[in-house]
C-alpha cells in the first residue's frame, strides 16, 4: 500500500510540474507527452524508490533519518528520470522546469504525508489536551527534557504545564510547546503560578552535586519528586525515558559515574576462573555481576547462607557458574574448592560485618571468621597458583574501636604477612565506608520505621558516616585488583574516595522529606551510641601515608612494616583456641592490633 501510495505521488507530482508550469492551462500537444512520460517515470522512480529502502521504516515513527532517504532518492530519480526519456526518445516535449519542479513536490508530498501520519498517530491533532491529567514541571531543558516531553504528550497520568531550568538564562524561551518558566531557585513560586505539586528532575547528566541540589530545593518547596533513570540505562536501552520514578536517598546521595579501565578489566577476568567468597552478600553478589561483564571462562560462588547462594544463583541462571556451599573457616574445605576450580582471580567479600551484633557475645566467632577465614582462603589461593587475591575491607579497621573493625584490620595484617613470603599471590586489601543498601545498612532501616509511622532512630545527632553506592564500590574494588596486577610486588591497602562524610540525622531527615513527610509527622529519635559504635570514621590509620594512583577515586596507604612469620605462626596459636569470652578476645586483638581501643558507652 504504501509502495503504490508513493506511485501515485509520482503521478500527481508529475502533473502538478506540468500544471504550475503552464498555469493550470496546458496546451495540447504539452498534455499528450505528460501522459506518455509517465510510463517511463513511474517504473524509474519506483524502482529508485524501492531501491532505497524507503518501504523498510515505519510511518509511525518517521524521523529526520527517513527524510534524508527520501531527499536522497528523489535526487536520484530527478537524474534517473530525464535519462530514461531520451533514451525512450520522449524528452522533447518536456519542459526543463517539470524536472526541477517534480523532486521538489516529491520531497513535500512523500515527506510530508509520512510526518503527518506521525503527528496523528502522536496525538497533534486530536490528542492536543488542555485540562487532562496531573499539572507536573520538569528541571531540566536540554535533550532528555525534550525527550520526555515527547513520550508524556499522550499520557493520560502527566501534564507537563513548564520547564524549570538549573539557570535563568533561557527563561521565556520554549521546549516544543512548553515553556521555560526560569531558574531553579524560585521553583517553589513557579509551582504555584502553575498550579503543579509534581516535579519531575530530567539531568541524568548533570553532576551529583548539582541533581542533589534540584532535589533539595524540589523537597524544600513541599513537592513531591520524581526523577528519571539514570544516564546508563537510558544510554544502553534497559529502561525509557518515560519510566519516572520517585527520587530515593541513593540518588540525592548519587555520585558521579566511575570511568573504569575496561580494556585492563578485560584482560584480568576474560576467559579466567575467578571466584568470590561471599557471593550471596550485597557487596559479594555485586562484585558478581561486575565481573560477569567481562566474560570470565567460570564465575564460582562460595557462599555459607544456602538461601544466599540458591538467589544469586538464580539470577545467573543459563551462565556458566558454580555455586560452592562453604565456610571460610573450615580449612579442609576451602583447600579441596581451591584445589578444583584453581581460581585466576580472588574476590574475598565474606565477613561478619555488623558491629553491635559482633560487639559481645559473638565477638570470637567475628575474629574466627574475618581472621581465621581470610587467612585459610589466602593460604588455599596461594597453594593453587591464584593470581591475584582481593580482600574487601572496611573503614572500620583504622584506629577501630570495635571487635568488627579491630578483626578486618587484623584480617589486613595477615594478608600482608602471607605476601611477605615471597609468594606469587599478589595480595591487595580495599577499604571503603558504608555502602546504600547493603544489608545490615541504616537506610532499610529508616524506610521500614518511616512506612510504620516513626519515629526514626539515630544514634547520635553529631554521628557521622562515609557513604558510597553499591556498584560503585564494586567497580572500585575490581580497578583496585587490576593495579594489584599490575605491580610486580603485592601486599598494598587501597583506599577508595569516599567523598565527603554525611551526619546520619542529614539522612534520616532527607529520608523523611522524600517520602512526602515532616519532621513534625516522623519524629526523629536519639537513642545513643550501640556496643562498638564511634562518632566518625577514618580511612587511613596513625603513621600510614597516601599515595596517589592513576585512578582519581584510588589512593594507596602503604604501612610502615610488615609482620613476618613468626608473628603469624603466633598468631595462628591463639586462633586455634575453640572458643575465647569477650574480655579475652579483646584483650588478645589489643595485642595483635595496637591501634585498636574498645569503645566505652
């Protein structure tokens, strides 16, 4: 149909040249070779047509791409066309003005028939609301702005009644047929002019800094806000730009995007066995899918938590993994997985992580596992060949003043002790602060107390905290093995660029902002500090000093010594004990970490 649609567009460009050539009078001998002409022009011009591909788009969806097509085809058949008539011997009662007029009227009658059927079907001429659903502004006036304009001109749930730019420069100017109402500054009173309660934040580009901001100023008005995916999954297609959603903690708290070495990525883990412990945990399973990106010959999960392990192995259904249940403590078992799958790569994410539960009663089994673990799993790596082995550990380990934090410093030091035995294994240990989401993590915890009522519970009003996104922290953590990699000598501290620290009360009261309360609705509750717990983290411990990398988010704290063997056959003793009360496990990790000073509440 449409094909036969273009012919008669050919037919009726053809005689409308000949019509305004001659003033809608032609004479006789004129009107006969129109007529004959066209049995030569609507073979040639339909062959060129179909010949470049003009029936392969859809009307529906016409664009500046389709319209190229056609420019490009009626040039060719303004060529095609005259060549044909002299070779039929036809072209001497054509005037030369028909074939400048004809390609001219093709463009507009083939184009412009295709782009109205678009702006039906897009609701231009019927659709046009005025009063149907809810007002709603967007921040932002560049290219997804736009975009989204688009894709909300036929819903039935958004009216977009004005733009709100981060300046005012581009203010009484218009996107499409919305206008640009000012600066973001004054949101507040552009929502009232435009009777809105709805603001949708479109910068999927723009910094954390300045989308944080927008946010800010969005909630401190009283509206409700929305945003739209994040810049990658627009850019890879998972998501559309019409899929807004409310804004949660995780984006007032976004942070820039990473810019990872993927090729070094790709030449660590492609085609190798890597193996992460832990996989069924927040920073574990991420760890996982980051890896699964660069196409590893086999991805093996070592989990304790069955449950843990049967969800991450369900998410990787079809892929080539192995799912392990162990328990880094048990040595014998991690020696017979290390001796089967003979990992390349090494990603040790198994802990016990929870500072109040690990504080007392459970303060041996957190020393067990976080110590005891890591050096079976370093000691297994090493007797395999591993390449590269990875420690995940934590903020908490400088200057600790809990089991939890004392135990991961501690798990560092051995790590450092194995390398110094001239082994092949390069070892490197990353710490980073808190991580959105993870389990164990405040912000569950807060939107739990928040949909029961309140009140909220923090801690301390003065208590701060480093944050960092989940897949951030994984990203960073596999950069930071690539740089193991890349130096000849291993046993390196990497510390990631945390940002600036965040007050927990910030959190809580931007948490109940976002959620469309007050603080007079959700109160906001002081309960002191927990078993353990300290006011603010530090990244690099006493006598330890930074050095930069070539990543801008990795620094290096290099220790001042390293122990040696007989300090870890020492230590290897007082592991060996079944079971130690609290006062006798701190006692012993003040020994082995002097840093480590046990908080008192």
């Amino acid at each position: 149909m449409i094909f036969l649609h273009d012919l008669a567009m050919v037919v009726f460009a053809w005689l409308a040249s000949y019509w305004l050539r001659f003033n809608l009078d032609i004479p006789a001998e004129f009107d006969q070779a129109m007529w004959s002409a066209l049995v030569v022009v609507i073979p040639v011009q339909g062959i060129i047509f179909y010949g470049f591909g003009l029936y392969r788009g859809m009307w529906r969806f016409a664009s500046v791409s389709d319209l190229k097509r056609i420019l490009i085809a009626c040039g060719v058949a303004a060529l095609a066309s005259p060549a044909a008539l002299v070779m039929a011997q036809q072209l001497t009662l054509v005037p030369r003005s028909v074939f400048i007029l004809d390609p001219l009227l093709l463009v507009l009658l083939m184009g412009g028939v295709r782009f109205t059927y678009r702006a039906w079907k897009d609701g231009h001429f019927f659709l046009r609301r005025t009063g149907v659903g809810t007002p709603v502004l967007i921040v932002g006036a560049g290219e997804t702005a736009m975009r989204l304009i688009k894709e909300l001109e036929t819903s039935r749930v958004w009216r977009v009644v004005g733009l709100v730019d981060a300046g005012s420069a581009l203010t009484g100017r218009q996107l499409g047929d919305v206008p640009i109402l000012g600066g973001i500054d004054a949101i507040a009173e552009h929502a009232r002019r435009a009777e809105a309660h709805h603001v949708i934040i479109a910068m999927p580009s723009a910094s954390a800094a300045e989308r944080r901001r927008a946010t800010e100023l969005t909630a401190a008005a009283g509206l409700s806000v929305m945003t739209v995916p994040a810049l990658e999954d627009l850019l890879t297609g998972r998501v559309a730009i019409s899929e807004i959603r409310k804004v949660e903690l995780e984006d007032l708290l976004g942070r820039d995007r990473i810019e990872l070495d993927e090729a070094g990525l790709q030449g660590l883990l492609e085609n190798k066995t890597v193996l992460v412990t832990g996989a069924g945990g927040s920073i574990g399973s991420e760890l996982c899918r980051q890896i699964a990106r660069f196409r590893p010959r086999q991805l093996v999960f070592l989990e304790q938590s069955e449950y843990a392990l049967y969800s991450i192995e369900q998410e990787f259904a079809g892929r080539s993994v192995t799912c392990v249940v162990g328990d880094v403590k048990d040595v014998v078992r991690m020696g017979a997985v290390f001796a089967e799958h003979r990992p390349d790569v090494v990603f040790h994410a198994a802990a016990y992580k929870h500072v109040p539960l690990m504080e007392c009663a459970n303060a041996w089994e957190a020393v067990k596992n976080n110590v005891q673990g890591t050096l079976n799993v370093a000691r297994a790596a090493l007797a395999n060949g591993t390449g590269e082995f990875v420690l995940i550990s934590t903020d908490k380990a400088v200057n600790p003043t809990n089991v939890m934090g004392a135990s991961k410093r501690l798990a560092e030091v051995v790590c450092q002790a194995v390398q110094a035995q001239r082994s092949a294994t390069r070892f490197v240990m990353v710490r980073f602060g808190n991580v959105l989401g993870s389990s164990g993590s405040v912000i569950p915890r807060f939107r739990e107390q928040i949909a029961k009522g309140g009140p909220v519970t923090v801690t301390h009003p003065e208590i701060i905290r480093y944050f960092m996104l989940i897949p951030e922290a994984a990203q960073l953590v596999l950069q930071a093995g690539l740089m193991a990699a890349r130096e000849a000598e291993g046993g390196r501290v990497f510390v990631l660029d945390m940002g600036e620290p965040v007050k927990i009360v910030d959190l809580a009261r931007d948490m109940i902002r976002l959620s469309g309360f007050s603080e007079d609705e959700i109160k906001i509750e002081f309960t002191g500090l927990r078993p353990g717990e300290k006011l603010y983290e530090e990244l690099l411990a006493d006598g330890e000093a930074t050095m930069p990398t070539p990543h801008p988010k990795l620094r290096i704290a290099k220790p001042s010594a390293s122990p040696d063997a007989a300090w870890l056959a020492e230590l290897e003793l007082w592991l060996a004990a079944p079971w130690r009360e609290e006062a006798e496990v701190k006692s012993g990790l003040r020994s082995w970490v002097p840093e480590y000073q046990p908080a008192r509440h």
